[in-house]
C-alpha cells in the first residue's frame, strides 16, 4: 500500500487544488480502506467514502462527511 500512498502524495504536492488528484486515489479507494474505532461501540469509516485522513509526521487531520 505505500507505493500507493506516496504516489497519492507526489501527486498533491503538485496540485495544491485538488483537481487532478483523484486519478490517484482510485486504487486506494478500490482497496476497501476502512477505520475502526477504538471502542468498538461505533461502525467503521470508509476511507474515501465516508472520510479522509490527512496524515502530516506527528499530525494527524479527520475530514468526515455524513449521508453516505
């Protein structure tokens, strides 16, 4: 999965808007990602689905959305 990643992140750092970023995610979206809670209590996130996490060295970043 890293060569995945860091492929993903070469490409945003080359397209601070976005726009040609989605190509990239495609096979991390086809890979079924998901977070699970540390509880257990709630149902798991689908990466790319239902959120995405901006991981910068000891900074970590949730963006989630609701409706899916």
């Amino acid at each position: 999965m890293r060569p995945l990643f860091e492929a993903w992140a070469a490409r945003r750092e080359t397209d601070p808007d976005g726009v040609g970023s989605a190509a990239p995610t495609e096979p991390l979206r086809d890979l079924g990602l998901r977070l699970a809670p540390v509880d257990g209590r709630r149902p798991p996130l689908r990466l790319f689905k239902d959120c995405t996490v901006r991981i910068d060295g000891s900074e970590a970043r949730l963006r989630h959305w609701h409706g899916n």
